[in-house]
C-alpha cells in the first residue's frame, strides 16, 4: 500500500537518498544485474528512494542504459503474507499486453543474500502521481477526465480472463469474502497493540454479514488515485502499480475500495477523502456516477449491495494501516511519517463500524 503523503502539485515523484533502514549494498546489486539487465554492464548505477510509500520501499535505479524500478520487501520482521513482492511481479507479467497498463518487468531476485530481501526489477514509466486519494491537481474537467479513466481501467482489469492470463493458480477462486475477512482479521490480531472495539465488532459483523460469492475476476486489492501513474500531460492512466495485493477475488471488493474516499472525510496529511466536502465543485463525480462509469465498461448492472464490500474494504484498509502503525513503533516503516498512524486507522475502523450498524438497522427494518 503506498502512501497519502503529500507531493509536488505536478505531480512528479520525489526522488530522495536511500533511508538510513533501508540501505543495503549496492555494488551487490549492481553484481548482480550485470548481465540480467538490458544494456547494464556493472557500473554507472545510481540508487534513490521514491519518496512516501508505506509497505514495500521502491527505488530508483539510474544506468547509462537508461532508468529502472526496483521493489523490495522491507527490513525486519514481517507479517505473515504481506509485502509480496513475488505477486506483484508474477501480476504484471500476467497482464502484459492487456487492456491493462503495467510497466514492463525484467527480473525477480527471490535469493536474499543479494541485499537482504527478494526484489524484482521492471521499467520507470514517467509520468505524474498523486498519492493522496483525491485529485486536488487541474481543472473539473481535467478531474472528471482522470476519475472517468480510473473506473475504465479497474473494469478492464475485471474483464480479463483470468484462466487465460496463466493466472489460474494465483488464488482460490471459491468463498473468497470469507476467507479475506478471516485473513484480515488475523492481519488485525498480529498487529494489535491496544484495544480497539470498533476493530473486533466490525470483524464480527462482517462474518455474519457476508455476501454471497458469486464472482471472479482478478483483484488488484489496492486501486485508487495514488497507485497509477497518469501520462504527463493526458488523462490517461500509463501504468498501474502496487500489486502485492491482487489475487482472485470479487470485483465488487475493488469497486468498493476505489469509491472508499467517498466515505472517508479529510485526512491528516491532505485529503484522503471527500466526505462532508463539496467535492463535486471539483469535477470529482458522485459515488453513484462513478460505478456506474465502471459497469459501463464492465457490461454489467449497476449492483444492489456495494456497502457490504464498502464495510469490508475500510476494514481490510484499517487492519493493513495498523500493520503500518505497529511498524513505525518496530522501527522498520518505509516513511518515518508512519508512526502518526494511529488515529488514521482508529477513525477507518469506527466509519466502518457506523456503516455496519446503518446497514444493520435497515435489514432490520425492511425485516420487520
């Protein structure tokens, strides 16, 4: 998951000196893709870190053969199945040549002696990201433009066979909502430093409430504004990133993660969301009008029972910014900004829980 952090208003990604807790040897690195990486004899390789970012830490690789990114699990103990970088690499090639936009991939290193932890390599795509979750850049219609591209893309995504793409063992495909609340609420368990009802009574309502699973298509299981890169000057998504958490899984839980900003009021650190904002005077689109932007594309009905997924997505959003939380406090965060955390994660678990019990009282109420 990267992080909201702020950026320049262009859009272009920082570049800064490797983090003291995530340098590693990189005449070791560059050992090692002499010869595996097109072009790259052994010298002239120049390291930064992109700036921002709160799982696995990405970094710039500069050669005299041209430019390259490398994503690499952090320093230090991990949690069970996070940062997989082995999926995000296995995901783009999967999708290479799709309707899908994904940078080109050269190499996976799963051998940790190289520096310290499995990484893989693929091409820089320039272009602009924003990682906060609203576009606050441009004009309306620039913003319409950039969200009406956002739900294209995510219905691409869900179009594509999945069979087809060899990623047909990438995931189990059956009574997926169920096993990501329990694997979610595990995530939750292993990162728990202090108590936090909101947590458990929103994982609790979710096993009771869960919706039938009658859906495949491969999920990115992070889609929003900050995780693709938009061309320089078009509103057009060149590259979509961050795939440590795709699998096979429901569409309709990333349709409700991307439209999650809906629900999220302004954050600490810019805005993370537009709730009780006027956001529609910024040619931000309703929720409304965004899936039905999205089941344009994807050729299908505009569904009946989102805010389940909705009530699922900031929970699983809650538990992995917890993971965040829990390590800034170890010492090993991608971005030092991470131990301010905590009250992000707290507020996502009580707006989930609030959403829960509205859905609640009205089944209750349509029961009676």
């Amino acid at each position: 998951m990267a992080g909201d952090v702020p950026v320049p208003s262009d859009g272009m990604p920082v570049l800064v000196p490797v983090l003291q807790n995530h340098r590693f040897d990189e005449v070791a690195l560059a050992r090692y893709l002499a010869g595996r990486l097109p072009g790259f004899r052994g010298d002239g390789l120049v390291v930064r870190q992109f700036q921002g970012g709160q799982s696995n830490p990405t970094f710039h690789l500069q050669t005299p053969g041209g430019d390259y990114v490398l994503r690499k699990k952090p320093p230090g103990k991990l949690l069970p199945s996070a940062h997989q970088v082995e999926r995000e690499f296995r995901a783009m090639q999967a999708l290479a040549g799709s309707g899908v936009p994904v940078p080109a991939t050269h190499l996976l290193c799963e051998d940790e002696a190289v520096i310290g932890t499995p990484f893989f390599v693929m091409d820089h795509v320039p272009g602009r990201i924003y990682a906060d979750r609203v576009m606050l850049a441009g004009t309306p219609a620039e913003r319409g433009a950039v969200y009406a591209e956002l739900a294209r893309v995510l219905a691409e995504l869900h179009r594509v066979d999945w069979r087809a793409a060899g990623l047909a063992d990438f995931g189990r495909a059956e009574r997926y909502m169920e096993r990501q609340v329990q694997r979610w609420t595990r995530q939750w368990e292993a990162s728990r430093v202090e108590d936090m009802p909101a947590m458990d009574q929103t994982a609790a309502w979710l096993a009771a409430n869960l919706p039938p699973d009658d859906e495949t298509a491969i999920a990115h299981g992070d889609y929003r504004l900050g995780n693709v890169i938009l061309h320089p000057q078009e509103p057009r998504i060149v590259a979509v990133l961050d795939w440590e958490l795709a699998t096979i899984g429901h569409p309709l839980a990333d349709l409700a993660y991307a439209c999650l900003t809906y629900h999220m009021p302004p954050g600490p650190s810019g805005l993370t969301g537009v709730l009780g904002t006027d956001y529609q005077a910024l040619g931000i689109p309703t929720q409304d009008a965004f899936v039905a932007e999205y089941c344009r594309h994807a050729g299908r009905p505009v569904p009946e029972n989102l805010d389940v997924f909705v009530v699922f997505s900031m929970f699983r959003l809650a538990s992995i910014v917890a993971g965040v939380w829990r390590r800034a406090l170890d010492g090993n965060a991608s971005d030092p900004r991470a131990i301010g955390y905590r009250e992000r994660y707290r507020g996502m678990a009580e707006q989930a829980w609030s959403i829960a019990q509205r859905l609640g009282a009205q089944k209750s109420q349509i029961g009676g």
